[in-house]
C-alpha cells in the first residue's frame, strides 16, 4: 500500500446537505465544564466601555476581553483522525479550538509591521525598498508562533474596518464568497504612501501524518512614492 492509498476522504455524517457539503458551525459541541468566571481576569473591561484616549489619540486594548480557558481537556486527534482528507475549514471544531477573532480581523494582522512599508516608500534605491517588501511580505508569519487557535469564518457579507492613525493606515476587509470562502481586503496609507489590497482563499487538508497547506489567493503592495 502507498502512501495515497494509505488514507482516503472521511466521510462527515452530515450526508442529508448534500447540496453544499459545508459544515454549520452552530452544531459545534463543547464537552465538559469551561470556566468564564471574569474576575479571574483583571485586564477585561466592563461592559460597553470604550477605549480610553491619549492626547486625542484614542488607545487600543493589548488583549482580548475575555479570559482564555484550558484545551487539556480535549484531544485534536480524536477529532481529526475522523476528518482525513477533508479542508479544515470545513471541520466541526469544538468551540474550545477557536479564537474570539474572526478571519476578516486575522488579515489585519498583516499590518503588525506596517513600518516596513513606510520604510520603503520613503528610500530611494530600489534594492533597499525590495529588502523592506520582502521583510514586510514574511513579518506576518511571526505572529503565528505556537498559535494553534482557529478563527470564525466570517459571514457572507461581513466587513471589518481598522484605522490606526498611530501606525499610519486604515484597512477594510469584507467576506466576498461563502461557498468557497473568499475574503478581500483594502488597505491605504494616510500619508498616501502606500496601496495594499488582495483577495484569500486559503486551502488546508489532514492527511493524517501531515497538513496540506495551499494559500490561495492574490495580495498586491503599491508604492506611490
């Protein structure tokens, strides 16, 4: 037996949508008792309260407002070693393995080292702008150390906006596809330096021994000085 052969295509148990053969993520089911008992975690805000502003500038929260809880008391692989074959986005996940963030606001995550760009618009040789690009084009991965959360897929229609007058850019994001999943995205400089704008359709497959990772998609960087 060869290594293809060794694994073939799960079969989901949802057989009665055979018209899309997605997942609804409102069946997902989480086991066992999950604490969310707030006062645990002095860095969450009350309810409705709006970020503070310094000098005018208004301050952006350093975590999420809500208390992370334990995975130990779930497996991966007991639910993965039923889905081989299958893209991960359409998996049922216990709720446990997402993250509060939606994918429309992982994209922004792109922009953490936007300072590369303005780094590039503003030098004048063409070797040292590619050097800024194609350290701006990797800086994204570094947020993925030792991340193992999945973030909600965002609805059909769905948008996202970000301005960070303090980083010098405003970006938008919207859920252009449901079936496949296909998020676009725009962002600017406010100095009008710089375009950044594309479209995603990420591919990932469980094969059992290894994850098949394909990122589809087009991402375009603009340069207007």
């Amino acid at each position: 037996m060869n290594g293809e052969e060794e694994f073939f295509d799960a079969v989901t148990g949802f057989d009665s949508d055979n018209s899309s053969g997605e997942f609804s993520e409102a069946n997902q089911k989480v086991t066992g008792m999950i604490d969310l008992d707030t006062s645990k975690n002095n860095r969450i805000g009350k309810t409705g309260e709006r970020p503070s502003q310094e000098n005018g500038i208004q301050k952006h929260r350093t975590s999420l407002p809500a208390p992370m809880f334990s995975r130990s008391d779930f497996s991966v692989w007991t639910i993965l070693k039923k889905c081989v074959g299958l893209e991960l986005s359409k998996i049922t996940m216990p709720i446990a393995f997402n993250e509060p963030l939606s994918f429309l606001q992982r994209i922004t995550e792109y922009m953490e080292h936007v300072y590369l760009i303005h780094r590039a618009s503003c030098q004048p040789q063409p070797l040292e702008r590619m050097q800024s690009v194609a350290a701006f084009a990797v800086s994204a991965v570094a947020s993925q150390w030792e991340r193992t959360g999945k973030p909600f897929n965002p609805l059909l229609g769905e948008t996202y906006e970000l301005i960070r007058e303090d980083l010098g850019f405003r970006f938008i994001s919207e859920q252009v596809s449901h079936h496949p999943p296909i998020s676009a995205f725009h962002s600017e400089g406010l100095n009008h330096d710089f375009l950044f704008h594309g479209s995603i359709y990420p591919k990932l497959k469980f094969w059992g021994k290894s994850v098949e990772a394909e990122p589809r998609g087009t991402i375009t960087l603009e340069l207007l000085k």
